[in-house]
C-alpha cells in the first residue's frame, strides 16, 4: 500500500474547502468519502487507509466538478442569469397568496403540471421567510399524523407522539400571527389532514383570534375532490375556500415565452420561440420547454432544428 500523498492534490481539497466556504463535515459527503478519512488525509495521517483508492474518488469528483463547470459557462450567454423568471402565472400565484396571507381562510391553486405554481410559491417565500410555512407533500406526509409532525418541525414547535398535544401547540404557535401555509403538491393530503388543516383557517371561537391563510397548491384533483361526487364529506373545506384559481399550459402567453428565453428573444428568433411556446401550451408545460432547451444548448445547436430534434428525442411533442 502506497503511503505516498499526491501534494497537488491536498492543495486541491484545500482550495475547494476555502472556495466554497463549507466545512469538511460537509465537504466529505459531496467527495463520497467519510469526514474522518477527509481529515486524516488533508493532514497526512491517512496511512492505515488506502491512499490510492482515496485520491481516485477525489479525482474523479474534482474532475465531475470541472466538466460541470464547464458546461455551466458554455450554457451561460443562452440562459437567463435570474434564478426567478417572473411568467404571468408565477405572479398571479404569487399575488393569490399574498391574498391568503391578508384575508386568511384556504385558497386553491389549481392546475396544469409544469406551468409555474411552484415558481411562485417558491418567490412568495423568499420574499415573505417570516411569514411562510411552505411544505411540499408527498404520499407519507398525506396523512394526518405525518403531516403535523412536518408543520410542527417547520413552526419549530417539540414533536410529540399525541396527534392531539401536537396540534394544540401548533395552533398555540400560529394563532395571532399573521403566517401562511403554502402546501405544494396537496392532491396528496388525505381527508383526515385536509379536515384538520382547515381549522387553522378558523378564528379562535374563545379568544376572537383570526385564522391563519392556508394555500393550496396541486393538480385539479386537490379541488375537484371538493366538488365532485365527495363534495358532501368535504363540505366543511369547500365553505372555507376564499378562492379558486385554475391554471392551464393554455395561459402561458408568448412574453412568458420571451422571458423565458431571453437569449432567443434577443435574437428575433421568432420560430424557435413560436416553437417552444408550443410546448409549453401543450401538456408539457413551461417545464418541458425548458428542458428541451436546456438541453439543446447543452447541445450546442438552439437553431429551430436543434430544438425540434431535441424535442424528438426526449419525445415530446406539442399534444
């Protein structure tokens, strides 16, 4: 076993570590090595260990590192350099939960996958980090006792096994306050949580305390369960509802298309845009054209026929 240290390479790490500005108990994972073999290592004691294997996945993870780079500077002058891209619907969303927050009660935001809803939560929230309890469900989190222990994790209040003591102190924790609950990906919430939710929504009948704003955020479903052949057992949460708001890929307009694709826009590319505002009318949405485009700038060819072939190849079309 080699007991030779490549003095580049520590150097390498050292660098990184201080670039980055994250500590090596971080740093070791994303290297895919243990934090006690980083810090044997950066000090030249890791000589009971295999040094080569070690230095191979340093290597190969500065290497990955590189080509990511890489990439990322040659996608550069296509992509726009905002992380937020405000689209008509992203601000609408917005907009509708800030209307949550001031007039409390539950609104539900409704739609189309892949058309902004999550981008505009997402806005509300970095704007608004005090204000904003923002959970994204998923089907474990759908039922009640999961998803207390999710919002209490998030308010910051001491988990407890009783679902009742758990409840108690959320409410305790959120009355007065003027919060909102943005719940992302909601068709996942059972009856029993959605039931549950909805009264934090309610003021306080001893205190005169106001609610808190709930917003819902899903596909159709999450609202067509109010109102469809269960609308009896979900007659509670349909009477909360403030308001509704549908979103379809059919609303996404061509300066939504600009805004998206600056670079093309600059450009007068007038087809390609017509293209992707294509797909992102079509079923699938903004978040297909992205991708599309994305990767036909990885491509290098963002000319009508590059994204048309890409498009092909990752099978998607304009139905």
């Amino acid at each position: 076993m080699s007991k030779e240290y490549n003095s580049a390479l520590q150097a390498r790490v050292e660098q990184f570590l201080k670039n980055k500005g994250i500590s090596q108990a971080k740093a070791a994972p994303m290297m895919g090595i243990s934090q006690t073999a980083l810090s044997q290592y950066r000090r030249s004691m890791y000589d009971n260990g295999d040094i080569a294997a070690l230095e191979s996945k340093l290597e190969e993870f500065f290497r990955t590192q590189e080509e990511q780079q890489a990439s990322t500077e040659r996608a550069m002058p296509y992509r726009s350099t905002q992380d937020y891209i405000p689209t008509s619907i992203s601000e609408d969303v917005c907009k509708l939960i800030r209307y949550c927050q001031i007039e409390k009660g539950m609104v539900i935001i409704h739609g189309d996958a892949g058309i902004g809803k999550t981008k505009g939560a997402e806005k509300f929230v970095r704007e608004n980090p005090a204000a904003s309890v923002y959970i994204q469900a998923t089907p474990s989190i759908g039922t009640l006792g999961n998803l207390l222990k999710v919002v209490a994790r998030a308010l910051k209040v001491p988990e407890s096994r009783n679902k009742l003591d758990l409840m108690l102190s959320i409410r305790e924790k959120l009355e007065g306050t003027n919060k909102v609950i943005i719940i992302d990906e909601a068709q996942h919430l059972q009856l029993r949580a959605l039931e549950e939710i909805r009264a934090w929504a309610d003021p306080n009948p001893i205190t005169g305390q106001p609610g808190v704003g709930i917003a819902l955020i899903g596909n159709t479903e999450v609202y067509a369960r109010m109102v469809g052949k269960q609308e009896a057992r979900f007659a509670q949460l349909f009477s909360r509802i403030r308001m509704n708001r549908y979103y379809s890929t059919r609303k996404v307009t061509s300066e939504d298309v600009k805004a998206l694709f600056p670079k093309l826009a600059e450009d007068g590319k007038t087809k390609e845009l017509t293209f992707l505002h294509g797909i992102c009318q079509s079923k699938w949405g903004i978040r297909g054209a992205v991708n599309v485009y994305n990767n036909a700038v990885n491509n290098e060819d963002i000319s009508h026929e590059g994204l048309y072939g890409m498009a092909r190849t990752m099978g998607i079309g304009l139905v």
